[in-house]
C-alpha cells in the first residue's frame, strides 16, 4: 500500500478546528452557571424581604432583609431594584390576609461578552400578610 502524504501535523490541524467549540461550551458553562446562581440567590432575597414584609409590615424593613440575604451579588441591590406591592387598599403596607409580593431585579452582566453584555433576572416572592 502506498501512502499518498505524511499525516504529520494532522492532530495539530484537527486540535485547531476543535478548541474553539470546546472554549465556547467552557466559557457557556461558566456563564450560565454564574447566572443561575445569582437568580437562585435573588429568589431567595426576595423571599426574605417579603417575609419581612408581612411580619412586620415595614417596607424599609423589607428592603434592608433583601439586601442582605443577597450579599454575593456585586454590586449589590439597591432600594430602586426592589419593588414592594401589596392586594390591600394601600399598596405600600400590608394589611391583614392581604398579599404582600416583592419583586428584586438585578442586572448581572457577563464575563465574556460572548452572550451579550448582560441580562436581567428577576427574583418575586407573594406571602400573605400577617402570617
């Protein structure tokens, strides 16, 4: 059998045609997982803040819970980023067997600007009022 050519320096061009999907599918991991992360912690400071809410029916109260059960966030949640709604008459205080809902949006952006330069995720929480 004769051979047509060297295969030398085959592995090099194959490896070079491969590196960028495997460094897409890398960075693609990464990213989302950071995202995730920030949403399932955001859920979770909005839970926080409406729990606060309906126990003690004080909006600043609520606002300073939600900040603080989302301390990896960077840069952290503002006052402006929380929003607190209510199904009573006056939709700032939370009257009894009302529900109360907080809403947190965070804009996280990306660390490659590969996907865009950032998205925003939304963290609510609805808990009656009083209990």
């Amino acid at each position: 059998m004769k051979r047509f050519g060297s295969e030398r320096g085959a592995a090099a061009v194959e490896f070079a045609l491969i590196v960028p999907i495997l460094l897409l599918l890398l960075f693609g991991i990464i990213e989302f997982g950071r995202v995730y992360n920030a949403q399932i912690e955001l859920s979770g400071a909005a839970r926080e803040g409406v729990r606060a809410m309906a126990i003690h029916n004080d909006p600043a109260d609520s606002r300073l819970a939600t900040r603080l059960a989302a301390p990896s966030l960077s840069p952290a949640l503002t006052d402006a980023q929380i929003a607190i709604s209510s199904t009573g008459a006056n939709p700032a205080s939370c009257a009894p067997n009302a529900l109360v809902t907080v809403t947190a949006t965070y804009p996280m952006a990306f660390l490659t600007g590969m996907f865009g330069t950032s998205i925003t995720i939304t963290g609510k929480s609805v808990m009656k009022c009083g209990g």
